[in-house]
C-alpha cells in the first residue's frame, strides 16, 4: 500500500506528511513494532518529507520517537471531558512530553470538534446545538493559536457525512454530524466563527 501510494503521489506538491496509520493500539508493544516497521518502510520510499500518524492515546502512546510530527485526536467537550480540559490536557500532554525528551516535535491537533444538528440553535448552549458547536470550535482554535507547540490543527470535519450502517443508530440521523456545514453544504453557526478566526490569522 505505501509503495503504491508513495509512487503515485510523489510529485504532488501538497504532499508534505506521510500518514502511517489513524488511531491504532500504539500503546502496546505490538504497536511499536508496527509504527517502527511502517516509519522505516516510508522513508526507505521517500526521505524527503515528514511522517506522522494519529494517536487518540497520547498520554500513554509509546511510539511518538518513531515520527517528526506528533498528532492527535481528541475530542473533550464531546465524548468525554469538557471544554475547558483542553487547557489542562494540553499542560500535562506538553509536560508529558518535556519528561521524554519530546519537546522540541512539533504537535497537531489532527482531530477534534463536536457535532451539530443543523438548524438546532437553542437558548441553551447544549451538545447537539449549532451554538454549541461554535463555543467548542472558537474556545479551541483560540487555544490552539496561541499555543506555540502546536503546530496546526484540523477540524473535524467539514460536512456532515452518512455513517455506515453498523453505527448509524448511534449517530443522529445516521450521519456523523460534526461539519461545519450540512450534506447540502448549508453553512451551521460554527462555519461563519471558524471563517472568522482563519481570516483574523
């Protein structure tokens, strides 16, 4: 797979990272095995640009030596947490990785955000509303901004997408509902904040 990809993309210019993987158990040893194989295997293929892959562990991740750039998913304010445990996530992660001699990677937030039910604008600032949302998303992104470890992030996700058949009763609608703007592509609360905060950049 990675000889077929790297091949085929070589010379395009927005490829600057490689992915090796999203969201695997690199926290265990087979883990690192897996990662260490893939990393070799990528640069064997092209020592040019840098590699990453997402970890939705990052406290307990052992393979983030094995990579350039060190990214993330997490989702507080959403599955878990609240919105304000991003500031304490980010202090123990960042100390986390000062204690490992890790520091000077840069970080990405490669997944976070919640989502909203298009046309749900509440008085209540509540899951599932566009207002929620757009607190989320601004709350982070400001965060994120003036943080000067972090690299770059990515929202997830741009539009609300059919989920497969498997979790659709899990998910409102049988979409995951976390885009910025609908399936018809009609913008939610938190398109116009996050445009705002981009052009302030």
């Amino acid at each position: 797979m990675f000889e077929e990809m790297i091949k085929r993309d070589y010379h395009h210019p927005c490829i600057i990272i490689w992915g090796l993987h999203n969201e695997i158990a690199t926290y265990t040893n087979a883990g690192y095995d897996i990662t260490k194989a893939f990393a070799n295997k990528v640069r064997s293929l092209d020592n040019t640009r840098l590699i990453s892959y997402a970890s939705y562990h990052p406290m307990t991740d052992i393979c983030f030596s094995l990579v350039d750039i060190i990214s993330i998913n997490q989702y507080f304010g959403w599955y878990y947490g609240e919105i304000e445990t991003w500031e304490s996530f980010l202090s123990d992660f960042k100390n986390r990785l000062k204690k490992d001699k890790l520091d000077d990677k840069p970080i990405i937030i490669s997944e976070f955000g919640t989502a909203a039910l298009y046309g749900e604008d509440t008085f209540e600032c509540v899951k599932w509303s566009e207002n929620y949302q757009e607190k989320l998303l601004s709350h982070t992104l400001k965060l994120f901004y003036n943080d000067p470890a972090i690299a770059g992030c990515y929202i997830w996700q741009y539009c609300d997408v059919r989920t497969s058949k498997e979790v659709g009763l899990t998910r409102a609608r049988g979409f995951n509902n976390k885009g910025l703007v609908n399936e018809y592509r009609k913008p939610k609360l938190s398109y116009w904040a996050v445009k705002k905060i981009f052009e302030q950049q």
